[in-house]
C-alpha cells in the first residue's frame, strides 16, 4: 500500500511545506488553521523515517496553544503543556486528491473560457434564428393556405352533355395443352391426379453442445484500491483499499439449440391438368343503351372476364371541358346528350362532382 506525503501552508507567511514538518521555518507551529491537502501527481514516499511518521497513528493538538503534536508525544512541543482532555486529533478520512487552491486571487483560473463566450452569444443568436423561423414559417402557411384554396376551395359551374360513350369486352378462354406439376390454377380442367414421392426440406430443432466460460467466486477475497485516499491525520496519505471477492474461470458444456434442415420424402399429390387461356376478346361500343357483344363459342371455349367503361363530357358556358366516368349503366343512362347539369370543381379546375 502506497504512502504519499502531504504538504500545508503556513496560515502565518504563507509558505508551502512538507506534510512532516510540524513547524514553520518562520517558527510558526502547525494548527488548526493550516489544513494538510495531497496533489495529485505526489509520488509515493519511499524513505523509512517518513513511512514509519505516516504509520505512527494520526497528530493531536494542545489543548492549551493549538500546536500540533505527534500521536506518541505526552507533552506539547510548543509550550510543554500535557495532553488533555480538550486536546483532539487530526480528522481521519477518505478523500479525493486535490490541488491548494491559488491563494492570491482567492479562486481557481477555469480553463473553459467558451463557457463566457456561449452566453454572451446566446440572445444575439437566439434573435437571429427567431427571425429566421419566422420568415420561413410565414412562407410556409402562405403555401399550404394556397394549396387548400386551389384543392378544396371549389365553385359550381352550368354544364351541357356533349358526349355520352360506352364500351363493353368480353374475353374468350380456351382450354389449353395437356399440363401436370405439384400445383394447378384453381379453375383449371383436372384430368387426373396421382400420388407421387415428394422431396422436401424439413426444418428440425436440434439440441447442441459447446465449450463455454464463466466466472465463478473461490471463496476468497483480495484489497484492491478504491482510487480514493486516506487522510492519516499526521500530515500523509495512504491509498483506500476494498475486500472484493476473488473469481476463478471455469469452462463448462452449454446447451443450445440450432434449426436445421433435413430432406424428407413424402406423398404427395401430382396434378394432371388443361389451364384455360384467353383467345381474343369481343368488343362493342356505343353512344346509348350499353349492352354486351354476342360471343360465338366453340368446343373448349368459354366466355372469360367482362369490362366494361362509360364516359361523359361536358362543355361549360366559359368553353371548358370536363370528363366524367359514370361508375356502372344506371349512372350512364341518367347523362342524356344535350341535357344541362351543374358540376361541382375545385380553383385548378378539376371536376369534383356532378349533380
Ligand atoms: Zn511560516
Ligand atoms: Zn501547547
């Protein structure tokens, strides 16, 4: 365990001295007054005489002049008076290594001198960046303000019905070649199925084994250094020590699982099959009454998906047009060509809705 020696300054001229030395130069003896601190960088003290002072038990001072007096000693050095009850010890405690404190200023240069800068500039900065956001909140609810007057804002207009359209398809399928495979499309023409030996890819959970370590207590305990010192209250300092329980490492099997996977043979179904396939489609259009194209179908054919589209087109009394597509054949047949209606559009001049 390290000693390191202390130092304190004369509360009479000032001087700095070693922590055994009980008196001044000045002859000033060592009191209450003059507190014992350790610099950091101290370097562990070495010679006998001193680790022998340190270890002696810590100083006490007379009751009588305040002198501070080695742990052995029966009478004051200073006015040989004996050692009394009002005569009390040096305190004995753990502290953080510091530095004397710079004495003719009364406090400590900082060293982070950005501190000062950052608050003076602060409130210049603050009012700048204010100004800033503003401006650009400004601009920014100018702009969404205008979006919602061209998108939502909207106005009614008179309108003819210059164009009605429809246009009606109906695709034909036929039933193509001779298919098989593990799968088939659900309206496809099952001919036949059969079962067949499937090779698969199981996953399977297995359970391993693997060298690992880990720390386990021996029972017994060992000092080591907290970092922090002991004031010895004799002028020196010695280093904190703790009791922490001493660990060995010891490998042992740990279990863990891993998915692996495994080819598997199993049953399973072979479909034998014709798919249908679109052929052409039929088409038909018109200005009124929609109906559907007649489709002539022969052997393996079949009608397959219908589409079907309507437009209207309007002219306002300003010259615009506007295209509409009617959802299903009652909404078309309401538009009759050369009727009047109103539309509903927004300030782009989209047609919202017809009424
Ligand atoms: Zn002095
Ligand atoms: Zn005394």
């Amino acid at each position: 365990m390290a000693v390191y020696e202390g130092k304190w300054r004369c509360s009479s001229c000032g001087v700095l001295n070693q922590g055994a030395n009980l008196q001044c130069p000045c002859g000033n003896p060592r009191g209450k007054d003059e507190e014992i601190f350790l610099e950091p960088d101290a370097p562990a003290v070495t010679d006998p005489a001193l680790l022998a002072a340190a270890s002696a038990g810590p100083n006490w001072f007379c009751g009588y002049c305040g002198a501070e007096n080695v742990h052995t000693a029966t009478g004051c050095k200073q006015c040989s008076g004996n050692r009394t009850q009002s005569s009390d010890g040096r305190k004995v405690q753990a502290t953080e290594p510091r530095r004397e404190v710079e004495r003719s200023t009364g406090m400590r240069v900082r060293d982070e001198p950005t501190e000062a800068m950052a608050a003076l500039d602060a409130p210049l900065l603050s009012l700048f960046s204010l100004r800033k956001c503003a401006a650009a909140g400004a601009v920014v609810v100018g702009f969404i303000t205008l979006l919602v007057w061209l998108f939502v804002g909207t106005k009614e207009v008179e309108a003819t019905v210059t164009e009605t359209t429809w246009t009606r398809s109906v695709q034909v399928d036929q039933l193509g070649p001779r298919e098989e495979g593990w799968d088939r499309p659900s309206d496809s023409e099952l001919i036949q199925t059969e079962q067949r030996p499937r090779v698969q890819e199981v996953p399977v959970t297995v359970t391993r084994t693997r060298k690992a370590t880990k720390e386990v207590p021996t029972g017994e305990t060992k000092k080591v250094k907290t970092g922090r010192k002991i004031d010895t209250g004799n002028g020196f300092f010695k280093d904190e020590e703790k009791e922490v329980p001493v660990t060995k490492t010891v490998t042992y099997d740990e279990e863990y699982q891993e998915t692996e996977f495994r080819t598997t043979v199993v049953p399973a179904t072979w479909y034998v099959y014709r798919a249908w396939r679109k052929v052409r489609a039929e088409e038909l259009s018109g200005e009124r009454d929609p109906r559907w194209p007649t489709v002539v179908l022969l052997p393996e054919q079949r009608s397959g998906n219908r589409r079907e589209e309507f437009s209207v087109v309007f002219l306002t009394a300003e010259g615009k047009t506007h295209k509409h597509n009617p959802s299903d054949e009652g909404e078309f047949q309401q538009f009759q060509k050369g009727s009047r209606r109103r539309l509903k559009v927004n300030n782009v001049g989209w047609l919202i809705s017809v009424k």
